[in-house]
C-alpha cells in the first residue's frame, strides 16, 4: 500500500493523457508512433510517470 502523499507509479490511460494535457486519442497515436513507452499487464496498458516525464522533458523548449 502506498502512503497517502505520494503518487502512484503507473498510470492509466485516462491518468496519462491528464498529466500530459492531451487527450486520449493524441495519447494513443503517440503509443502507436513509437513516441510514448507503455506498459501493458494482461489486457490493462499502464504508463510509467518517469516515461511520461522523461517524454515532456525531451520537448520542452529552450
């Protein structure tokens, strides 16, 4: 169990593409391009907040 002020390690599809400010669906095409690792446990797909993370600071601009 998790304590109550730290934040879960994987996320949800609907999680991911709220801490990214994207929708779902540009969520999915970045999955699709190879742009965004996901993890996927049986038929649930997960995403790691450091890929999420790393992903932002990739292209965060100068």
């Amino acid at each position: 169990m998790q304590p109550a002020n730290s934040s879960p390690h994987l996320l949800s599809r609907h999680e991911a593409s709220s801490y990214l400010a994207i929708s779902p669906r540009k969520l999915d095409q970045l999955v699709a391009d190879g742009d965004l690792p996901r993890v996927k446990i049986s038929s649930c797909v997960r995403f790691e907040r450091s890929d999420l993370d790393a992903f932002i600071a990739a292209r965060k601009a100068a």
